[in-house]
C-alpha cells in the first residue's frame, strides 16, 4: 500500500511524511484502489494537481487529512447501509437498554458495536473476543450482555445480506464477524455518518 502513495505522490514531485503515508496506508485496510483514491483526494486537498518541482515536504496538517479522508467518503454511499445496522432488527414489545458511550452519546446495542468497529486500529475481521473487548472500550459503563451483542451481529448480519444478498458488507458465522468491504469500514469510519444518525434522532443541531 505504502509504494503506492510513494510512486504516486513522487510522479507529481509531492513530498509527504512517512507518518502521513503510513496513516493512508492504514486507512485502506489492503484496498489498492481505496489507497490509490486516499492518495488522489489529499493531493486534490493540498491543491497538488499537476508535477510540479518541489525540493521541500508537503506539511499535512490533521485537518487536512480528515477533510481528505471524508472526501474520499464521498465515492462511495454506504448512508442507507449504516443506518439500517444503527437502526437493527424491529422488535415488539420491549425497548432497547441504552448505553453511556465514550462519544458522549447514548445509544442501544447496535450502536455500541458500530462504534466498537470503528475504533483504532482499523481491521476487517474480529473473533467474538475481540469484538467484546471493543464494546467494553466504547462503553462508559456495564457493556451489554454476551448473548445480546450475539443476537445484535446475527440480525446485522441477516440486514447486511437483506440489503446486498450476494456481497454482503459484513458476515457473523457465531464466533467471527468479518467486515467483506473495506470501503464499507472505511466510509464508516471517515464519514460522519454515525454521529449525524444520532444527532438526527435526538433534535440536536
């Protein structure tokens, strides 16, 4: 991934950090052409457009990276996705335990395992373990139950397949969730998506 960034940004004489590049690096979880975007979209930010003879590094400020990485999340659409998981299965009769989580908001379990799928370091595939130690990491307080954080991934898993039957986003098989789309983890993690969807349903601004 990293010679990508490397080749690419030299062709356009673009100096970059070797901790920027690394960070692009991480972000497209394998992806060549996630990568290949990644590097297109923080050119496109820094107003590097065409090769250009430049002897001194392209400072790349935190901010610019997030706006470079959200751009990038703009390729690709995976709104209607995240918010049928955030949403989860309908239910009948009772109402979901709500849970104080570390973005200062509260949300059910479904929420509590986006949130857990998007903390660092990025990955696409974690044992039921790994999965818990995450929840209990977003959780400010008790974490939900073992058996209701497996009853959350199945029901994603039957929505993520609801919505693409053939190439599902994410699979649960019991013991293992594997994330099949690494631009769907990507535009989960670098897109607002999740903070709007709860600022929707709670009237803030």
């Amino acid at each position: 991934m990293k010679g990508i960034a490397t080749s690419g940004f030299k062709a356009l004489g673009v100096k970059i950090a070797p901790e920027i590049i690394e960070a692009l690096a991480t972000e497209a979880l394998g992806s060549p052409q996630l990568m290949q975007s990644l590097c297109l979209n923080l050119c496109l930010e820094k107003n590097r457009r065409n090769e250009q003879v430049l002897e001194t590094k392209t400072e790349v400020s935190d901010a610019e990276l997030r706006a470079a990485l959200e751009r990038t999340t703009h390729q690709t659409d995976y709104s209607r996705t995240v918010e049928k998981l955030h949403t989860g299965a309908k239910e009948r009769g009772t109402q979901r335990k709500e849970f104080e989580l570390i973005d200062e908001t509260k949300g059910d379990v479904y929420r509590a395992i986006l949130l857990a799928l998007i903390q660092n370091p990025p990955r696409l595939s974690f044992d039921y373990d790994e999965v818990m130690d995450r929840i209990r990491e977003v959780c400010k307080e008790a974490p939900p139950v073992g058996s209701s954080v497996q009853l959350a991934l199945k029901q994603m898993d039957g929505i993520a397949k609801d919505i693409k039957k053939d190439t599902p986003v994410l699979e649960w098989d019991d013991d293992k969730l594997e994330v099949t789309n690494p631009y769907f983890m990507f535009y989960l993690r670098s897109s607002q998506k999740v903070d709007q969807i709860y600022k929707g349903k709670s009237g803030m601004v």
